[in-house]
C-alpha cells in the first residue's frame, strides 16, 4: 500500500520531538524537550466540576453532533476575549473553534496553499507549521528571526522574488526562540505587508504567559484585513481538551468552516461545552497568574543555573513570557552530539535541527522550562553543563 | 483575502445537509434530513460516572497532552474489538484513534491522494467522503450501487480505463441509500480488486445496528493487504465526543500518524480516556441491543408509514440495518420541488443530489429514522404524504 502513497509523505517527517518524547519516558531523564505545560497546575477539580455540570444539565445534547463553527457560548467568550485582550471589534462569526491551533494550521494550508505556493515561516521556525504547510506542499522560505522579529531586509528580497501567499509568525515567545518581536519590529512588519497582497498568520499560543515587560500591540491590530489570529487553550488551561481558535473576517471563516466539515465535521461537543462551562465559573485571570508566577520562577531558575553551569562561550536568549528559551553553542560544537552525551547523563533536549527547514541550526538547542521543577531544573542544567563539560574536553 | 483561495476551495462546497440542519431548528419541524442518532439514547449517567472517575483517578494526565496515534488502552479494546467482531488477527499498532471517522477520511486522503488522482466512490455516495476527497482535488468516479454492492461492469470499466487509487465503499447500511452488499457483492468486488494496486476504504459507522439477516465478512476480511477500515463510536456511544479509528496495516498507520501530527497533534486526550472508562465498566453488547431495538421499530414505523402514506409509483429501499432509508419519486417528479413544499408542511428530508458528483439524484431523497420518536415518523411520513399530494396533483 505505501508505494500508493501521495508526493507530500515524502517531504513531511515525523516530528523529530515526538520522537524524542519517546526516548524521555523514563522517568530518571529530566526533559527539558517537549513544550508542555505543568500538570501540577491544571485546573483539575474546577475543570471536573464543569464537566458534572454539564453532564447535569445538558448531559444528551453535550454527547450530540453540533455545529461546524463551534458551541456559540464559547465562540462568543473567545470574541469578548479578542476585544479585551487585543482591543479588536470582532463578532462570534469571526471564530473557529479549532481542535488544538494545530488544526488552524492545517485548515488555513488548505483553505489558502496550493501545491508548490510560496510561504514564509520563521528561522527558527515552529515545527507544527512547517509539518502542516509541508502536508500542502508549499515551498517554504525561511526567514531569519533577529531580536526585534523578521529580519526585514530578507524578508522584502524574499517579498520581491516571488508571490508569497502566506506568512507564518509568533511573535510573543516564539516557538523554539523564545524571542518576541518588539513595537518597532511588529509596525515595521506591518508597513511592509500592508502593501502586499498575502495572508499574515499570527500564532499567540503564549502571548498570555508573560512575565516581565509590556504587552504589545498584535498584527492583528495593526493589519486587521490580513491577519489571521491564532489562539489556544492548551498553555493557560489544558492541552489535553485540544481546543483552539482563528479569529479573522467573516467570509474567510466560512471557508475555514467548509473545510473543516471535511476534516471532523466539528470538535467535539463534549469538551467545548466543558470548557465554556469551566470558564463561566472560575476566573481565568486569576489562574493565568499563577501560572505566571510558577513559570517566570521556573525560568528565572533556568537562566541563573544556566549562568552557572555553562562556559562563558555559550550564549541563550532571555525570553519576557513563553515556556523556551534558546542556547547557542560555540562555532563547532554540535548539538546533536551533546544530545547523545546529554542522554547519557539522563537529561534532554531538542537540538536546534528541526526547526530549520534549508539546514542549520546544529549549533543550536531549544529548553523548555514550564514543565519541570525547580529542583529538576538545576539539576538537569547541572548535568547539562556536565556533559557540555565532557564534550568540550573530549 | 478570499481572493487569495486555493483552487480546491472552488470545487469543495459547503455541505448541503449543515445547510439544511439550519433550517431544520424550527422545532415544529420534524426532520428527517440529519444523521443524527437518538439522544434519549445517549448513555448520559454512565459517561458521566466514567468522567468523573477520569478526574479522580487521573485528572492530571487525563489534561495533558498524549502520543499521537491514541491512547494505548483504547487502541487494545478496538484492536481486540476487530477481532471479535471482523476475525481481524490485529495489533493495537495497526489501530489510530481519529477525531471521527470523517477525520479518517482526511488523513487517508493526504496520505495516499496527490491532486488529480482518479479515486472511485459509490453512486449515491457519502457527502463527507466527496468532500473530503475533493479536498484533495482528486479526480471522482462514481460507480453505481445496486443492490448485491457495487456495479462490477461498471467498475471494471473505469479501473481498466484510469490508474484508480483509491476505491471508498460503505458496503453495510449505505449513507445514503440504506443498501448492504450481499455476500456475492463482497466476493466478487474482493476478486477485482485483489489484481489491482490501488487503496480500498471500508467504511463501517453504522455495521452494529443491523436489524435483521446475518453480519457478512468485511472486506477488510477479504482482503487484509489492501483495505483501511474505519470505524466510530459516534452512532453507538456518542457523536459529541469525535472518536473514530482507522485500522491497517502497521506501516500504513505510521504514516497516517505522521499526518495526524500535521492535522492536530492528537485526538483529545480526555475524552478517549473517558470512552476508555466508558468501555471497561459497561456493557456496549448490551447498550448496542437497545439501540437495534428502538431503531428497528423506528425503521419499521416508517416503512409502514410511507406504505400507507405514499402512492404506489413511489419506491423505498428496506434497509437492514442503519439509519437510512433512500426513496425514489416517480418520473419527473423533483425532490428539490417536494423539498419546498415538504418544509410547508413542517417536515424535511435530504434531496438526492448533493449525493450525485456528476448530477443526478433529482428523483430521490434521504430519510433519517434513527432520530425521530414513532409518534412523530407518522406524523411526519403522513405530512410528506401530503406534501406529494399537493405535487401530483398541482
């Protein structure tokens, strides 16, 4: 049956951190290489009151098929969400409930990306898009991610060259970098799209778990008749619902909506009703700053172990929100070998690879701190620095 | 933006029975024109206790995120499911847990479908499948279906004619004409396929609910090498939930795992550990005779009805099992114009087109019995009955 199989399962890989999660099971490695959230901090109790609720009160209609778009509660807690946290006037029409943003991914490629269309992505990019726009078969242009966000000057070469249909960004504590785009870098950014006719995705997974310094304004704001919003509930109140949104015109909705009626028909019922529920009775607010408070702790562990414990030569970035921060190695030190030694002395990561769709990235490596204590954090860095330690002696 | 669509956007249309369901809010409606199963049917204590057991003995892990071919012990029940119930000798590693069947369909069609490719389908054919190959662009032949299966001459035509990829049946309780392939039809089908390179789907959402004769060998049964099975929990647990599967060999579910990742990471992990629990602590054997019993004399209520209500030249496939059964008008006489005069009368059904890729079905309808009480099946039979009337008659 495999040599059936269609052009793009050659280009797509499995997803060289899933991968990885296998190698973390057991439990004597502290991994710093998936992007989980803490489950310590999950909501679980108010989260399971919700659900008797639900079942309760609505228990035959909540286990029923429902509608493509979404339950209309939560479409229109996500709308007043996008008005309070973005300052955008959208309606419940403007939503999708996506299952996870992943599939947001997956429906804009395929709503918008013809085999072989150009698209643009961040260098380093998130995994999830480079899987999901190679499933369409985009050719992909990276470019490079500096402090301030897209590096401009590539990105117009990239602009002027060819008729790039799509660009991918995150620009809070971006995915592997950690790096979030500043006020210059975001109005930068918009003044030359404005003038383009393409689509701008904006991803803003993280966008809530910031610890330090200011909110900024989202492209959204800025380009709101090009911009496609991205949202989830996995980082501020659980991935395992795998619930997520797009925010973007109406007209464009209605097409996602069409193909997500040939993906699975709609998300479940069950978990949308749960969640509504979930967020009708408890303050989220006031759960996301917890969360805050534990990670920028975990973080701040991270960033002194790491002073500590690795040679001046090995820079990282300092991320103001997110779950990652991102090391760079000295000039030919190989992530990938110090992956092996790293293993060896029961700790990991994802070395930097992956996230480079035209090669690169063996200098680089990516640390997740949001799902490890504090404990574990030093630890882990400790033995981190040990095997950095055995390969710059070896 | 929208000017910016891919092509496939053009061909995939919204789908025509979430159109009607639209319609069909009015509650003095009685419809007919759903999939829908009966809610007061839904095991709502029982998967209530079963959540509830969830939070409390895993809450946290039950919020997390999971691997992305499913959970391990829900893929052991279904793998061990195949074998009761198909004779399937199959490994929980040949089983991926999909969010729905129709997500099945998606991940077979990125799998195996490259724009263009010539795929076959049953005539009348399932909506979702037409989209969700036409999301692929491929290329669709329907075949007509008679009522031992397929139209092998037909068949032989168009597979001697083009490179067929990927042949997609329904062969038990068809959507939407009710029909089940008989034994012969299954046989025969297997023997010109067995010679051929090429992908073939069986469908088996509704196989449980047979009313009467006897369970026939799938085809999967038939041909191991060469069949992907999909199956549900929608029309026996619930549809709210989105848990489907696709079952094959080992190597074929490592790829469509990977194009799983693209799509959605994973199904959620909370609601496949709850129908896990579900499982362990209820009969389903037991919960499945319930709803052959309330739905065979749904099924038998319309028959009857539609007898007394419907003038001779109307006719009416008997399905054996399901929850549809497929009418043909007289000649000339169009469904889309009793359509109209049926929703006068407060009460739908599905016109035969949107089953027809290459037109036709102007002279046939889909009713759904599986989700109206026996009261309402005869009033609403008795009000299309009128409706027809009004039509031979004006």
């Amino acid at each position: 049956m495999r040599n059936l199989m269609a052009r793009r399962m050659q280009t797509v890989k499995p997803s060289f951190i899933r991968e990885i999660l296998k190698v973390t099971q057991d439990p004597t490695v502290i991994s710093f290489a998936g992007g989980l959230p803490s489950p310590d901090l999950f909501a679980v109790e108010p989260m399971s009151q919700a659900a008797a609720k639900v079942f309760r009160q609505g228990g035959r209609s909540a286990l029923q098929y429902s509608t493509t778009p979404g339950h209309p509660p939560l479409r229109q807690w996500i709308a007043d969400h996008c008005q309070r946290r973005y300052g955008l006037q959208v309606d419940a029409d403007q939503i999708l409930i996506t299952s996870g943003s992943q599939q947001g991914l997956d429906l804009i490629g395929k709503v918008f990306v013809n085999p072989y269309d150009p698209v643009v992505i961040e260098e380093p990019g998130y995994l999830g898009a480079i899987q999901a726009l190679g499933m369409q078969e985009a050719r992909i242009y990276s470019v490079p991610l500096l402090d301030e966000g897209l590096d401009l000057e590539f990105l117009e070469t990239v602009l002027s060259g060819d008729r790039i249909k799509l660009v991918y960004t995150i620009p809070n504590f971006q995915n592997p970098s950690g790096l979030t785009y500043s006020l210059q870098g975001r109005q930068a950014l918009a003044e030359r799209i404005a003038k383009r006719d393409l689509v701008l995705v904006e991803d803003d997974p993280y966008g809530l778990l910031r610890y330090e310094g200011q909110d900024l304004p989202a492209l959204a704001r800025l380009l709101p008749d090009k911009v496609l919003l991205l949202g989830s509930f996995s980082k501020i109140v659980a991935p395992g619902l795998r619930l997520g949104w797009i925010c973007g015109p109406a007209d464009v909705i209605k097409e996602l909506v069409t193909a997500k009626q040939a993906a699975d028909l709609h998300t479940g019922t069950f978990v949308q009703r749960v969640l509504a529920q979930y967020l009708a009775d408890n303050d989220l607010d006031a759960h996301v700053e917890v969360l805050r408070r534990v990670y920028r702790q975990r973080r701040d562990t991270m960033i002194g172990a790491l002073e500590r414990s690795m040679p001046a030569e090995v820079t990282f970035t300092r991320p103001e929100g997110g779950m990652f921060l991102w090391v760079t190695l000295p000039a030919g030190v190989s992530s990938l070998r110090l992956f092996e030694l790293a293993i060896q002395q029961k700790v990991a990561f994802v070395p930097g690879t992956p996230f480079y769709v035209d090669g690169g990235g063996e200098q680089n490596l990516r640390l997740n701190f949001s799902n490890a204590s504090e404990h574990d954090i030093e630890t882990g860095v400790a033995r981190l620095g040990a095997a950095m330690q055995g390969m710059l002696e070896g």
